[in-house]
C-alpha cells in the first residue's frame, strides 16, 4: 500500500513539473522584449542567446523547458526537467561561462 501511495505521489510531482516547465518554455525570454535583448546584443553587451542556448542544451542532461534572462545581473537561466526535477542553470549572458546547476526544490 505504501509503495502505491509513493508511486502515486511521485506520478502526480513529475506531472506538476512538466505542466509547470510546458508553461514556462511560453513565457518570453525576458520582459523587456525581443528588441531589448537585440540592442544589448548589438552593442556586445551580451552574447546572442542562440549560441548560448545550443551549447547549454547539448551539455545539460534532461528536457529543456525554459529560460528567463536577468537583466540586472545579464544571466540566462535554463531550466531542465532531469528525474522528475527541475533543474535550473544558470549562465553569463554576456561570457556563456556555466554559473551554476542545481535543483529547484
């Protein structure tokens, strides 16, 4: 009975954060709007988001479901779903340097 409770539990945990990362893959990058973000690009402020993106997909385990960006402190911030949890990375916009991993609890 225990063991379905858990399975149950753990069902119901890895469905919230898929839902929660299916939204989050809509939201736009940053508030600011599309045209901000190419000005910093444009003016080196920071890297295109592409690059960035392409690299921290191939390297990151589990499914890509979203990114935010920092505009005050310029870091992206993926989002993966790995095991069931939501791990968010976080990267220099302006270097693409890995910040740091962990999970979002």
């Amino acid at each position: 009975m225990a063991d379905t409770f858990s399975n149950v539990s753990v069902m119901r945990s890895t469905a919230f954060l898929f839902i929660f990362g299916l939204c989050l893959a809509t939201v736009p990058v940053t508030a600011a709007g599309p045209n901000r973000i190419k000005d910093m690009v444009d003016a080196g402020e920071i890297l295109p988001f592409e690059s960035i993106k392409n690299r921290v997909v191939a390297q990151s385990r589990g499914d890509y479901v979203g990114v935010e960006l920092d505009q005050t402190n310029l870091r992206y911030r993926f989002r993966f779903l790995v095991d069931g949890n939501l791990v968010n990375v976080d990267v220099d916009a302006r270097t693409g340097k890995l910040l740091n991993a962990r999970k979002s609890y």
